[in-house]
C-alpha cells in the first residue's frame, strides 16, 4: 500500500480523494496532514515520491510550505500534484514553471479526475524518484504509455518523463524546458489533429470567438469517430540519449508540406515549427501520424550539495589524483560533488563512482576501518569532505538525513544484491554449459 499525503481543508477535495483511495483497492492510502509542523516533519522522515498539496485553500498556507521545500531541494524535491481554486490561479502557477510540480489542476478537474489520475500513478510507479533517491543506470530503459484523449492526461505524461529525466540528472533547467515544450506540442497535435480531425479552419473559427481549445477537444473525444482512439509514447533512455516517439490513431499528415511552409505568428497552426524549435531532428514515419525525436542526455553532472553539508570543506581533485589508499585508517566521509573516480582493489580496477553514486569511503566510514579501497580522481572533480565527529552531530541537529542516508545505503545493497544474483545464475550457466562440453569429449 502507497501512502499519499494530501495538504487540504476542503471537505469535498478530501471526501473526492478518500474515494479514490478506497477504489484504488488497497493499492493507496491517503494522509491528511493538517498543522504545518506535521507536514513538514512527513515530508521529512517520510520522503513521499507524490505529494498533493491544495494551492486554492488559504487556510493551508501552500506558498510557505513551497519555501520550506525550496530551502531544502536535495532532500524535499518534486513529486507535487497542486490542487488550484480556478483557471486563474492555474496559470498563475504555471507560469512560475517550478521544477517540483508535477501537474497542476484546478479543483473541479481534480475532484473529477482522482480515480483516473491514481491509476495512472499506478501504472507508472517506477517514474516517481525523488532526486538523490535514483539509480545507476547501465542498460536501457524503453516502454511506452498509452493516454486518452483527455489533456489532463497527456500533460500529466508529458511531464512525468520530463521530471524523471530531470530528476535522475539526465536534463539540466534549460533541457527539461526546451523538452516539455516539444513533447506538449507534439501531444496535443495527436490529440487534436490525428484523433479528434480538429481542422485548421474549425480551430480557427474557435479560437476567434474566445473559446477554450480543451473544451472543443473534450466535445470532439466523445464523436463516435473519436471515441475510443488513444495516444501511443515510447521512450528509449540510455545514459547517452533519450528517444522519444508519439503516436495517435488518426489519418496521419502531409508533414512535408507543413513544414516547408514558413512559420507565420497567427492564433495557431505553428505546432510543428515550435516542437522544432525546442529539440532538434524530429523525424515523422511515412503516414504522418508518428512523430520522433532524440536528445543528448547530461552526463555526469555536478549535484547539488544538501544543505546540512554546505558548510564543510569543498576538495577540488586533479586528473590521477588520490583520493584516498587501500589500507589507510581514516574514515573521513566524501559526498561527490562532480567528476568521476575510479575504484581500485588490491591495484585492480574495480568500479568507477560518478554524481550518481552519492558518497565516497562509507565502508570505512560506517565500520571505523581501514579504507578497502584506492580511490583516484578522473579529470577534474570535487568532493565535499565530511569527517565523521561532524556527521555525527549534523545528523543530530537533522535527524531526518539520518532516515534519508540510510534508505539511500539500503537501495545500494539492494542492486548489489541484484547483481551479485545475476552474477551467479550466469557463473551456473557458463559452468552448466562448460561441464556438457567436458562430458561429450572421449
């Protein structure tokens, strides 16, 4: 069961939630989080990947809570669903463009929508990570989600995959930006164009007489012709690139011809343009109805450093420079700022550390022994060097990085532990199929 704390006064956003929860068939609990000292000691302690926080209740004073998280980033970031009294508001809040927000609704939409918004948070668990709380990625990751028609649901994928590859440091601000305005574009293209046949002239005369585009979208879903059509993304992460393609089930389109046409400022009509403009090299297949697009993925990128360790000794590391010997009695504690270190064991290579990794000598640090391991800087690097009396009190003064560090070190053990299993069955199968080779010889 996944507990999902809710920050709300409002008895009918309350009661729409706790249905939701109760559907959900045990799959979700909600908390109700009332005083401003229980809401921050649970996001503390318990670090919820989803946080639904009511932006439209003053009584619970959501701004403040934003500072608290803004104040910690390392520790508090992303996973917020914010809950808004109106349009207004709505944009207002969009347009502070907030990393942490994950989707933005107002409060009817919400009301009416938890049941679907919970299913779709279960559908995709493994896309909810709170920065700092990701894992090293060595193979690629590919699959696909499958969206209605309802905008709701295509922005809250759209910016699913842009925080999961801002929060595991694949993108930088500027990235997910510049990502998030291709990947909208491209969605509400299939949504509009391919599913739903809105034409350039109906949209038009729409748009003319100052109506709302969604409305028109969720007149046009419920056409027979529309009904039941979905929008198909895949994605393909590797730690070099991201490969995402978006798919509807409409006729498809002269995409040539639209995008040899000049871009012209209008009322729309630039979606193709403006996808362009965000990333580079967006690709269609022959019918129109696919389109596909490659970024470059950071690598490597500096982290930033939690505020309980702001305050200590910033090292800087030249190429080839030791960090620390196999064998030497301090246990000093390094949080890895940027760069990469190779790992040595008995003088063989053994792992090489990057941002990702987090910390450098918590063995040593941890058992009180002697290094295990020679730790030597590639390229330039720094590290922030922690001894261990100061850790001790820093985590007495924030006992919460206590729980947080100690998670962090329990996902650690866990992928060894998946890749110690993965190590034997295949030690089992090269020895199996060696010993039926020996058996065959005379």
């Amino acid at each position: 069961m996944k507990k999902i704390p809710i920050v709300s006064k409002t008895p009918s956003t309350l009661t729409a939630f706790k249905a939701a929860c109760e559907k959900s068939s045990g799959e979700f609990e909600p908390v109700v989080l009332g005083a401003r000292e229980e809401i921050v000691a649970y996001f503390n302690y318990e670090l919820p990947e989803i946080k639904i926080i009511d932006f439209g209740d003053e009584a619970v004073g959501a701004d403040d809570l934003m500072e608290v998280i803004h104040a910690d980033p390392w520790l508090l970031f992303g996973g917020i669903i914010a809950v808004c009294r109106d349009h207004k508001q709505k944009t207002n809040l969009g347009r502070k463009r907030d990393p942490n927000i994950l989707l933005i609704l107002t409060r009817e939409s919400f009301e009416e929508n938890t049941d679907r918004l919970l299913r779709i948070l279960t559908q995709n668990k493994q896309f909810l990570f709170n920065r700092g709380m990701q894992q090293q990625m060595n193979t690629n990751e590919t699959g696909s989600f499958v969206s209605d028609n309802d905008p709701t649901d295509i922005l809250f994928y759209c910016n699913l995959i842009t925080s999961y590859l801002y929060n595991t440091n694949r993108l930088n601000d500027e990235g997910r930006s510049a990502l998030q305005g291709a990947l909208m574009e491209l969605l509400l293209n299939a949504v509009e164009h391919g599913n739903c046949k809105i034409g350039y002239d109906e949209k038009t005369a729409w748009l003319s007489e100052g109506k709302n585009m969604l409305d028109l979208i969720e007149i046009k879903s419920k056409l027979p012709e529309a009904e039941g059509k979905k929008v198909y993304i895949s994605y393909d992460i590797s730690n070099l690139r991201t490969r995402i393609s978006v798919r509807d089930d409409g006729d498809g389109f002269d995409w040539r011809k639209r995008l040899e046409a000049e871009l012209e400022a209008g009322l729309h009509g630039m979606g193709i343009k403006l996808a362009e403009s965000f990333v580079s090299a967006v690709s269609y297949n022959a019918k129109g109805n696919e389109a596909s697009f490659e970024i470059p993925n950071q690598k490597d990128a500096a982290n930033s450093i939690p505020v309980i360790m702001q305050e200590q000794q910033i090292l800087t590391f030249q190429d080839k420079q030791v960090v620390c010997k196999e064998g030497d009695t301090s246990n000093d504690l390094f949080y890895i700022r940027s760069g990469k270190y190779a790992v040595y064991v008995q003088k063989k290579l053994v792992s090489v550390l990057t941002p990702n990794d987090m910390f450098i000598g918590e063995m040593s640090f941890l058992l009180n022994d002697r290094r295990s391991a020679t730790i030597i800087s590639i390229g330039l690097g720094t590290l922030v060097k922690i001894p261990k009396m100061e850790f001790i009190t820093l985590i007495r003064e924030h006992p919460h990085y206590g729980i947080f560090l100690s998670r962090l070190l329990a996902q650690r053990l866990a992928r060894q532990s998946t890749q110690t299993v993965e190590l034997r069955n295949e030690y089992n199968q090269l020895k199996k199929e060696f010993d039926a080779l020996k058996a065959k010889r005379p």
